[in-house]
C-alpha cells in the first residue's frame, strides 16, 4: 500500500483503508480527497487548523448522519465501512471517542457500559458478561481512569466536568477494547493532570493488534501518546505526513504555511 | 329538578341533571354540604357542557363523557342491592413512615370520614367539571394536617364500579410552618367504562411545605378527570411530582393561586400514552404576590395514536413584582397518528421578573441516538434508552424509592421496549 508517504515499505495490510474520500456537508465539500492507511499496532495523529476537516473525517468513519459522501472509499479489515450502520461498525471494533460527550441523564453509565460491551461480545460470538463479570472488568479500568465508582450510577457524563466526560470517553473505550480507536480532540479542554490520565488511558491500550488515531489541533497531547505517523489536514486534504517531528515543527511553526501550500 | 330557562343544554347536561336529581336526596352531607351539591348544580347547569370549540376544551376528549353509562355514584347502586364492593386489584404495598387512607369507589374503606369537609372552592368555568364531584362526592378525605405528616391516599376504582362512577374527593388544610409528603394514587381496572371524577382542594399555610406526588393509573376503559384548586400562603411551599399513564381518557386541570409573598410552586409532570390514549392538562398558575416563584417541567410521550395536550398558563399579577417563572415543556412523538399539543403562556403585567418558557415537541435527540449507536448499541435499545431518558428528570425527582419504582414501572408499561430492556433503576 501506498497510499501515504511514509509507510509504503510497511507489509500487514491496513486495518483501515481511506482512498480519496470527499464529503459534502451542507453542499459544501469538506474533505476533497483524503487518503490513508492505518495499520494494526500504529497510532497516527491528524492535526490541522480549525475548519480542516478533521473532525468531519472522524465522524464520516463512524458512521455519523449527515454527512454526503461524494466519493471515495473507506475500508475496516477489508469490509466496506460505508456499507455498515454506526452501530454496526463500532460493534466491528471501531470506537469514536467524542470531542462534546453528550449527556444522558436517565441512562447510567454502568447501563450504557454494559450493554455496549454485551453487543460486541454478541458479535463476536462470545457469551455475554453477567452483571459479576461486568464489574470486574471496569473496576479495574475505573481505577486506572481515576473516576470514582460511584460514577457507575450516574446517567451518562450528567453533570460530569469536561474533563470528567473526556475521562469517561476513554473508559468506555478501555472496556471496549476496540481495534480501532478514532479519537476526536479528546485533549481539548483538559488541564495537564487530565491530560496525563487520558493519555495513559490510551496508552495502556496500545497493542499490537490495534491501532488509535488521534485528532488533534495542538502538540501536547502526542507529548504523552507519541504517535508513529503525524498526517496534516488543510483545505480537506492531508497536506503533508511525517513523523513525530511534523508535530514539532508545526507548533514551532503554525499552520499558516501548510494552509498556504494547501492553497497554492 | 329544573334548570334555568338560560342554561346551554345538551344531552348529557340533561343527562346529569336527571342522575343527580335521582340520587340528590340519599347523597350524604358529611361528604358534601347539600347547599353545595345545589349550587354545583345550579352552576354547571349556567355554564353548560363544555364544548370542544372552545379553546379551553379543545384537546379534552369530550366526547368520552358521552359513553359514560350512568353519573350517579356506585356507592348508590350498591345501596340499592347490587354485588357487593370487593377490591379488583392488589393494593400496592404500603409505604414506609406513610399513614394510609383507602377509598373504594370514592368510600372510605374500613373507618368513618377523616373529618367534616370543608366547603372547597369555587370553581371558574374552566375547572366546571370539578362541578360534577361537588355534586355526586359520596365521601371526602378532608386532612387538617399541623405539624410533620406523611399520608398516602389511595382512591381504588374496584371490579364494581364499572358502568357507573366515582368520586374521589380530597381536601388539605396545612397549617402554618407544618409539612406534608401527601401521596395521592388513583388505582382501578374494571372492563366497562367508569368514570373517576375527582376533586382536590388544598390549602397551604403560611410557611408550610407540602410534597404532592400524583399517580394515575386508572384502567384503561375509564374516563378520568380530576380538578385541583389549591393556595399558597406567605412563604409556603408547594411540590407536586405527577404522573399520568392510566385511563382511556385523563383530563387534570389545575389552578395554583401563589397568594403570599415569597410562596414557591413547583409542578413536575410526565403522561405517556399509547393506543388511543388522550391526555390533557391544563395548569394555571397565579402569582398575586410579591417575589412568588413557579417551576413548570412537563414531559411527554405520545406513542401509537394518543393524543397529548399540556396548557400551562402563568399569570403574573401587577401585585407581584419579583415574580420568578420558569416552564420547560416538551413532547416526544413516537407514533405515526401520534399528537401532541404543548401550549405554554406567560401573561405579565408588571416590571421586575423573570420569566422564561420553552416548549419543543418531535422525535428523539439525534446527537443522543449516535452517541449509543457508536458504541455498539442496538438501534432499537438506543431509541428505548433515549425514550426512558426523556422521562428520567422527572420519575428522578420522585424522591420516595418505593413510589418512583411503582410510578417507573406504570411508565415503562405503556413503553413495551423500554420495559423489554430493562433499563429501570
């Protein structure tokens, strides 16, 4: 594969597969064809200014309404991504984690949690957790979140601070377990110690069978979650891709010069 | 017994009058003063039935009143020889710190009247059905509460009453810096159509506080209206929690008069119907004092072809400056031939408040359904979820666990996928 400077030498096939994608929001066309390759075991981060398109492409893979998708494909372990229902891709093992949680009082969150992992053990074809199991399994991530059980049962992210709901994010996707973790700008609006918690959140979960891509506007968070592909979207098309460096240079630099060559 | 040659007449209006004349004499006092019972009459006669052209009565399903049999009170036709008053349903277990008053068919059960009614209020044209219980009531719940209370009382409609009615009849006095959890559950399920027609008229005292929960869960053949005055004193508090979710036909029409300074009303109510379901209320609140307070929360569901109409009506008076009003009304419409109908109004006349209303009916949040459904959740479960959701700030602030269960459960029955997963607390 070929599809990004940077890893064409890389053997596995992709676990997700982007060619020239372009979408329409409001008759506008946001992304103008993005490709990209994500392989089991990578973490790549997209940054780019605000208005690039990032959040659209998180969103577009997950299966969000709304969205008019012109052109283009997008492949999960092969299987036509477009083809599947939210539902249906995230029971797959895709896990969008949400830049503005929602709040749902009158669901609690051990409910949602539950039921959540029960769907994708259904699809996998593995017995579903008894409400025993269950608790097993968060506590221990509960903990490494560093949220109080009590959370449990409380409606979802009800009240919760921004970096409550942020937190929560990552423990939902902790006990999901996904293949592919789409996260969008899950480090806005947290301070430096939630920072630190989120992103050993999402380190604990890097293995070699699954792969996270980070969106994000600013360096910091790839500080603490250090990614092996930094890609820049511009103007709804990856403007260029690197390394970690990339990163550096455009908080050193910005992005104007990128949006420039972007244009030009 | 005649009406006045001026009266608008229909047939049930004559209907009435000939049931009322029939029973009038064997009709107990205790429960009714017999000049009250005649003045109702006279009344209702002046106003006439209401008619569905009227604004007031637009969403009130009036013409379930036509279908009701007979409007003399069972307690009569039991008088008369017919079978003998048994309970059709299990009595929900009692709750925990609650003194417990049962009505059988508007009868107190086991005991003699609480105490000697009081004269209740005069209803305006818009209560005028609270008219019909003035007239028929065959017994009252009359409380004069001082000090630190919890009564439940519980008006069962039993296997008996059907094809006749009945006439719940509460009164409260709350003295001053008294309080209240005052529980108020109106239960029942016979086949043939009943009609409940209850009455509540409820003083709060000055400073006093009072906790209303409301549960209606009458069958599902019977016509039910209630019409409740009530008014508050100088710093009184007033909270009612209410759920709708039984009967054919539910009308409640409220009038809160907030009389003395500082006096706070709270109204937080949900009605969820199914299949042919209607429900109508309409609330009005008065603010005639200075720095008086109203929270209005209403929420509903309309599923299959019911109908759902909330009217919430908030005067402010010019003698109530400092006024503080709040409404947030919404409807979820889940059925095809589904209605719902939210009609808020704020009606100021002075300087100095503050005031804000909202009212949204439609689907379910789609923001809300893709947060489940990227994580995996089922669309079906999901819409179930959000459904129970739209419902929990209200079932929530039920504070008493016991009677939020039962009032969860009544709710998710009329909500077959919500009680299919489980999602109750």
């Amino acid at each position: 594969m070929s599809t990004v400077p940077g890893i064409a030498a890389a053997a596995a096939a992709p676990l997700l597969e982007v060619r020239d994608l372009r979408v329409k929001v409001g008759g506008q066309e946001v992304l103008r064809g993005v490709s990209l390759a994500v392989r089991a075991g990578e973490v790549h981060a997209i940054m780019g200014p605000n208005g690039s398109g990032k959040s659209t492409l998180a969103h577009v893979l997950a299966g969000r309404p709304g969205y008019e998708i012109v052109a283009g494909t997008a492949c999960f372990e092969g299987r036509d991504l477009f083809a599947l229902a939210p539902e249906q891709r995230a029971r797959a093992g895709l896990f969008l984690g949400f830049q503005y949680p929602v709040e749902i009082p009158g669901v609690n969150n051990a409910y949602l949690l539950k039921a959540a992992v029960n769907a994708a053990r259904r699809e996998r074809g593995l017995p579903e957790l008894d409400a025993f199991e269950f608790l097993a399994v968060v506590r221990a991530k509960i903990k490494l979140m560093q949220i109080d059980e009590s959370f449990l049962s409380r409606g979802v992210n009800e009240g919760f601070s921004g970096g409550e709901k942020k937190r929560n994010e990552i423990l939902q996707m902790l006990v999901l377990e996904p293949k592919l973790a789409l996260l969008d700008e899950t480090d806005s609006g947290l301070d430096i110690d939630a920072l630190k918690v989120v992103a050993d959140g999402i380190n604990s979960l890097r293995a070699a069978e699954r792969a996270i891509v980070l969106v994000t506007h600013y360096q910091r968070m790839l500080d603490y979650v250090v990614p092996d592909f930094v890609h820049v979207l511009a103007r709804g098309r990856i403007a260029r891709s690197g390394d970690r460096t990339l990163a550096l240079e455009l908080e050193r630099r910005g992005y104007d010069w990128i949006s420039e060559q972007a244009a030009a | 017994m005649s009406t006045p040659a001026s009266a608008v007449r229909s047939d049930i209006l004559d209907r009435i009058m000939r049931d009322y004349e029939a029973v009038a004499a064997r009709l107990p006092d205790t429960a009714v003063p017999r000049e009250l019972r005649g003045r109702a009459m006279r009344e209702l006669s002046r106003l006439g039935w209401p008619k569905a052209s009227d604004e007031q009565w637009r969403y009130t399903n009036l013409r379930a009143f036509e279908h009701v049999p007979a409007f003399a009170p069972v307690v009569l036709a039991h008088a008369a020889g017919a079978a003998a008053v048994t309970p059709a349903l299990e009595l929900p277990a009692p709750l925990p710190g609650f003194e417990r008053l049962l009505y059988i068919d508007g009868v107190r059960a086991g005991a003699a009247a609480t105490a000697a009614a009081m004269s209740g209020p005069e209803w305006p044209a818009e209560q005028r059905l609270g008219l019909l219980c003035d007239m028929f009531a065959s017994d009252v719940a009359a409380l004069r509460i001082r000090g630190t209370s919890a009564i439940e009382v519980l008006f069962l409609t039993s296997g008996a009453a059907a094809g006749a009615a009945c006439y719940p009849r509460l009164q409260l006095e709350l003295e001053p810096d008294s309080q209240l959890q005052l529980v108020e559950r109106h239960l029942g399920g016979p086949a043939a159509p009943t009609l409940v027609c209850a009455n509540v008229a409820i003083e709060v005292g000055r400073g006093a506080q009072l906790m209303h929960y409301r549960l209606q869960q009458c069958g599902a053949q019977t016509v039910f209206t209630d019409t409740l005055s009530a008014r508050l004193a100088e710093a009184a508090s007033y909270s009612v929690r209410q759920v709708a979710i039984g009967a054919a036909s539910a009308r409640t029409s409220a009038l809160v008069r907030l009389a003395g300074r500082g006096a706070a009303f709270s109204w937080q109510a949900i009605a969820v119907g199914r299949a042919q379901q209607v429900h109508d209320t309409a609330l009005k609140v008065e603010h005639l004092a200075a720095a008086t307070r109203t929270e209005e929360v209403f929420r509903g569901i309309a599923d299959e072809r019911a109908r759902i109409a909330f009217s919430g009506h908030i005067h402010i008076a010019a003698s109530a400056p400092g006024a503080d009003a709040r409404q947030s009304l919404r409807g979820l419409i889940e059925g095809a031939g589904a209605e719902i109908d939210l009609r808020p109004r704020l009606e100021i006349n002075t300087d100095e408040v503050k005031a804000q209303h909202g009212a949204t009916t439609g689907a379910l949040d789609e923001n809300l359904m893709f947060y489940l459904l990227a994580r995996g959740i089922e669309r079906s479960t999901a819409r179930a979820l959000l459904k129970w959701a739209f419902l929990g700030d209200v079932l929530r602030a039920i504070e008493l666990p016991a009677l939020r269960s039962a009032a969860e459960h009544g709710a998710a029955g009329q909500l077959p996928d919500v009680m299919a997963i489980g999602a109750l607390t």
